[in-house]
C-alpha cells in the first residue's frame, strides 16, 4: 500500500472546499470520481500516482473560473 503524503491531499482538499463547501462531498468527489481530463483517476489516485499538483493545478483553474 503506497501512502499518500497528507500535506498533498490536505492541499487538494482545501482547495476543493473553495468550490464545494460541504466537507462530506468534497471527501467523496476526492475519492470517487474520475476526473477526465487526468487520465479518468480520481484526485486520491492521481496523489497516489505522485501527480497531486496536477490535480491541485486543475482546481486553482477552476476556482480562477469561477470568479
């Protein structure tokens, strides 16, 4: 079982709570669903894969948009 360095999730979960205020979905969307244009791995796979800033990167865009 590879770990997940926490600073890395805590990051992509703070910055997903900019977009999401409700803890729970945050947690379930990290953990559930794909996310299409990485490759179809969910935010936790992609940490896993060592590719959490692109998911970090993916969310600071969004968050930009959504201004």
């Amino acid at each position: 079982m590879t770990l997940v360095p926490s600073k890395v999730v805590d990051e992509i979960a703070e910055l997903a709570g900019s977009l999401e205020s409700d803890r729970r979905a945050v947690l379930a969307w990290m953990a559930e669903v794909p996310i299409t244009v990485l490759g179809g791995k969910t935010a936790l796979e992609l940490a896993k894969d060592g590719k959490g800033s692109s998911v970090s990167d993916l969310l600071r865009l969004w968050i930009y948009l959504e201004r």
